[in-house]
C-alpha cells in the first residue's frame, strides 16, 4: 500500500496499522479483509498476520519520504481508532502527520465513540481530516460524536451505502462522500438513498463526492449520478502548498 491509490478520493495511502475486526453491517464483505488475505499469500511480511490487528511502526515514518504533497489515505487497511490500537501509538502517527506540513492527510473510523473519547488528547494539525463511516440511518449517531471533536475539517464516507439516510444534520460536516458496495458479493444500493443524499449536501453547501455505483464489477457500473460525475472536494484542499482545489 502506498503510492498511486486506486481510491477515487485520495491519491496514496499509509498504513502504519494494518487489520482490524468488524463493529457493523459495513463491515461484513470488507474489501480490506479481502485483500490482506491475498497478501499474506503472497508473502507480503507486513500481512503475516493476515487481517489480525498489527501494529507497523516500521512504516511510520513513510509519508516524510515523499516530497511531493499528497493527499494520503491513513489506514486504508485497518481503523487507526481500533480499541487495541494503544493511544500512545495513535499519538505517534498524528505527530508524524504534523511533521509531514505538506501532505494532506484523511482518517476514517467506525469507531466514533473512542475518537470522541480520545479527542481532547490529541493536538489535531490543520493538514489532517478526519471522518466517520456511515453506512445507514442505524449508525448515523457516529455523526454526532465526530461533530463534537476539534479537528479542523470533518468528513463522512456514506460507504457501503446500505440503506437511506434522511434528515442528514449536515452542520459542522466539511465533506460527504457516498459509495455502493463493490466486490462479488456486494449489496445493491438504490439509486434514490444516492440521490436524497446528494440533494441534502447541495441544500446545505456540503461539497458532494460520488464514488461509484459498486457491484460485482464497479467498473463497468461506473460513477455516473445523472449525467455527471460529482468531484466536490472541501474548500480547505487549496489550504495546502502545491495542492490546488479541483
């Protein structure tokens, strides 16, 4: 994991945690199971684990290698706010972020309730975001904590979309991205839940990021939302050097 992310929101990702365990229905055909996996298969040594929680303190230090700014996706391979995830670990990935001024760094987490917990103890850095994932209107309480923390800008991945979210309370969010399922055994999302979603985002001046309709093969489902791909990106992404706003 690293350079050239695949995902459509980001551009690299970071990995000092790999693994995790599931909390809700989003977490039942994780692609990121999946994949480490295949890995350890392979033989990749940072999956010797396979999907179980590790702790990657050789790779701490990565993003201070790339010079050029980036938006990096941090722990696209697990939830850095994983209860086993020791605090004084989490503190040495955002002290890394802060040294590393020049990149954009995006986090995302299920587990609201310990981001919120562990909130006033973290020095949070203008370069880092941070997000929840919502996956229905069952979780959408996941929204309220991260509401309440300091980070500068606040995002949700509405991803698997499993179902609709209505009457979304948009204040203090920066940012939404929706997604259906992918992978050969993915669960429909209708296009309506898409729809109401985004027009919500748009009442509320919340830029909109659509990523993909999903499906056993997303590619050929695309990421088309009535005529037009939706790219909306924070107005923060121009905060950065090097890093001009789409």
């Amino acid at each position: 994991m690293g350079l050239n992310s695949a995902i459509e929101w980001t551009e690299a990702t970071w990995n000092p945690v790999t693994g995790c365990t599931k909390v809700s229905p989003g977490c039942r055909n994780c692609y990121a199971e999946r994949m480490a996996e295949r890995l350890r298969a392979m033989g990749q040594k940072n999956y010797r684990n396979g999907f179980g929680l590790t702790l990657q303190p050789h790779m701490l230090e990565l993003p201070l290698e790339w010079k050029r700014p980036r938006t990096i996706f941090v722990n696209s391979m697990s939830d850095l706010f994983h209860e086993a995830v020791p605090f004084m670990y989490v503190q040495r990935v955002f002290d890394v972020m802060r040294q590393a001024w020049w990149h954009r760094f995006q986090v995302l987490t299920k587990r609201a309730e310990r981001l919120e917990r562990l909130d006033k103890r973290i020095d949070w850095p203008s370069n880092v975001w941070m997000g929840v994932s919502v996956e229905s209107d069952q979780f959408r309480s996941r929204i309220d904590h991260l509401r309440r923390i300091r980070a500068p800008t606040k995002f949700l991945s509405l991803e698997p979309l499993l179902g609709s979210i209505h009457d979304l309370d948009l204040s203090g969010i920066d940012w939404v991205i929706v997604g259906g399922e992918s992978g050969p055994r993915a669960r429909p999302m209708n296009p309506a839940w898409v729809v109401a979603i985004r027009d919500q985002c748009r009442r509320a001046g919340v830029p909109f990021f659509f990523k993909q309709w999903g499906g056993a093969n997303k590619k050929r489902a695309g990421r088309v939302l009535d005529g037009r791909t939706w790219d909306e990106m924070p107005a923060t992404i121009s905060a950065l050097p090097g890093l001009p706003r789409r």
